[in-house]
C-alpha cells in the first residue's frame, strides 16, 4: 500500500482560525468594557485560544 506523506513544513501556520473575523481585544478590560456598552444584546467575554486575545459573543 503506497503511502505519501505530505508533510510540508511552511514556517508560517496556514490555519483557517475561527476568530480571524471577530473583533479582537488585547485584555479581558477592554473586552469587559465593551461587553458593557452593548445594552441591546448580552455579551460573553472569553480569551481565545487560537489568537490569545479576548473576544465576545451573544450570549444566548
Ligand atoms: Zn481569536
């Protein structure tokens, strides 16, 4: 059974990561801060694990 293996080695990660849309904040503060400011809809603050940063999302 002939195998291939690809295994490219590409210096930089080509990952197609779930938050490259959502608005990023540098600390949990600044998030907070504008979780707050949004009175029409509850919004969860939690640090992403694909960029480290902090990002929200609607509670449901
Ligand atoms: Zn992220």
């Amino acid at each position: 059974m002939p195998r291939r293996n690809q295994t490219k080695q590409h210096s930089r990660l080509v990952v197609d990561i779930p938050c490259k849309r959502k608005k990023r904040f540098n600390s949990e503060a600044k998030a907070l801060e504008t979780a707050e400011q949004a009175t029409e809809v509850t919004l969860k603050v939690y640090k992403c694990p694909y960029c480290k940063g902090w990002h929200l999302s609607s509670a449901v």
